[in-house]
C-alpha cells in the first residue's frame, strides 16, 4: 500500500488526475530492496571523479598548465615540446570533427527506425534529456541536447496506446540529488496529450545500470514481452548491453543521432562545439570498458546481430 500523504502538494493543488496520482504511487511504491547499495555508490563516485581527471577537456587543461609550470621552473626545453604536443592537440580538436568520428561507429551498431511489431507490451525511455537544476529554478521543463529521446517517447506511446509506459532517470551529477529529472515528465505527459496514460517514473537512478535496474525492480517484465528501448543512438550500444546482463530483452529505437555520415571528412573551425562532442563520444567509449570489465554488459560492443544471444561470444 502506497502512503498517498507522500504525493506531492502541488498535485492536489492544481487538481490532479487520477492518472496523475497513479504515476507517483507507482514511483513511491516501497522498493524491492535498499538502495543505494555500497558497490553501486562507490562505482558512481569513481566513474565521476576519474572522469573529471582524463576527459579531454581536462586533459588539455592539465598539459596547458604543465608547459607553463616546466617553463616557470626553469625546465625550457621540456616546457617548449609539451606545449607544441599541446598546441597540436588543440589545432586538431579545433579543425576536425574528432567526436563524430567516435560517435558514428557506434551510431551504426543499430538500425534507425526498425519495423516494429504491432504489438509492444512497454516503451522504456532513459532519462538524460532534461535539465533537473534548470527546470526546477524556471518552473518549466528545460531540455538537453537529448530532446529527441521525450519527443520519440511522446510518438510512440500514441502509437502503442496499450503499451505500459516507463520513464527512468533521477540526476546523475554528484551536487544534485536533490533535483530529479523525473519530476518534470508529468508535465510533459499532459502538455503532450498523454495525460491519462499511466506512467512509471523511476526517479532514484544515478547512471544507465541503475536505469536499468531499478526500473526491473519496478515493472518486473517478463522475458517473453515485448519492450521498446529509447536512447540516444551513440548511447544504445551500452545501454542493450545492461539490459541483456539483466536478461531484459528490448527493440532497440535510437534517436538524437550526433554524427553526419555524409560530412565526416570536413575541416571547419568549431573548437568549442569539437571539444564538446568529443568529450562525450569518449565518455562513451570509455563508459563501455567500465561497463564491461566490472560485469555490467553482456558485451564490450553490443550491436544488431550480438543483442541479448547473438552469435558472438559473450563474457564469461
């Protein structure tokens, strides 16, 4: 039994919907188990701390201060080339769109817009769309780059009127827990005309593993379902992969796609926007060695034809 004493005020202030009310007792519903676990807790906090250290925004900064720290001191010779390594590096980031190169072999590990049944028994969408901080401070919902994820999750809800619908997504910055994405998506229910959908929002979960399961804990899927997955497209790989490890099968539909297979080869001056997109397209690449060498993914690069019992060989 749900406490409805801990549904927020604000719902019964402005007259909620019973489909309203039902979102929040699904989300307030007592867990299965406690969480944070330690292992899971101490996994978010070194994945966030060595992250600051080595992304490549970081690292040109580190180098930038090391040249002149060896040329203060005295230590010319070696300040002069770590700062030509430097200047080189940046000239690259700065002329060539180094991110996209990343992102586009893993934008093509899934097919865009795939056939789908005519059945789909859930849609899953992953949070990473919206600003928690910013929505709360303006008292709207405020958008990512990642919009594309709520506005597919919008489309294919009318699409599968039947299907049980799941938002996932709590905050995943270390100074803003108090702030929860998921508090904006019943908002975003009503203004896109699915307000009398009920819908599960999982509002605790700090990355993509614990996405994934915490919202298993919630919807106890059976494996002969079938669920419809959203995220972004460079983003999928990884994602599947935690949904096989915890033997949820999904329809993969990627969205937000951040390369241009038909303008890779381009040289424009774009530092600021390059530096972006390659500090996320590494954060991928490296958020899927993580994945997999602490057994959190099935595979090290899941795709089309090795998704949840392909033919590859999947880690022991």
């Amino acid at each position: 039994m749900v406490d409805g004493s801990k549904i927020p005020q604000e719902l019964h202030k402005r007259g909620t919907s019973f489909a309203e009310l039902r979102v929040y007792s699904r989300a307030l519903a007592p867990k299965p188990f406690q969480w944070p676990l330690l292992m899971d807790t101490l996994f978010f906090l070194s994945s966030k701390i060595l992250w600051a250290l080595v992304s490549p925004d970081s690292l040109l900064l580190i180098l930038l201060v090391a040249s002149w720290l060896l040329l203060a001191l005295g230590l010319s010779r070696w300040g002069r080339h770590l700062l030509t390594i430097t200047c080189a590096a940046a000239l690259l980031v700065a002329f060539l769109p180094l991110g996209e190169w990343l992102f586009y072999p893993l934008e093509r590990r899934f097919t865009t817009n795939p056939e789908l049944p005519s059945r789909i028994d859930g849609i899953i969408v992953l949070g990473g769309a919206v600003s928690p901080q910013r929505s709360s401070a303006w008292q709207q919902i405020q958008y990512d780059d990642a919009a594309e994820r709520m506005s597919a999750f919008a489309a294919l809800a009318r699409r599968y009127p039947d299907a049980e619908l799941v938002f996932t997504g709590g905050n995943g910055s270390l100074t803003g827990q108090a702030f929860k994405e998921a508090d904006s998506v019943p908002g975003f229910m009503q203004d896109m005309g699915l307000g009398d959908r009920e819908l599960v929002i999982e509002a605790e979960s700090r990355n993509t593993w614990e996405n994934v399961v915490l919202s298993k804990a919630l919807v106890l899927p059976d494996t002969q379902e079938r669920w419809l997955l959203i995220t972004s497209a460079f983003h999928m790989p990884r994602a599947t992969g935690i949904f096989c490890e915890q033997n949820w099968p999904v329809i993969p539909w990627p969205v937000d796609h951040r390369s241009n297979p038909d303008n890779l080869l381009r040289v424009e001056l774009q530092f600021a926007a390059h530096l972006r997109e390659l500090s996320m397209a590494t954060r991928e690449w490296l958020g899927l060695l993580a994945y997999y060498f602490t057994g959190r993914s099935t595979r090290l690069l899941p795709g089309e034809a090795t998704h949840c019992g392909g033919t590859d060989t999947p880690r022991s």
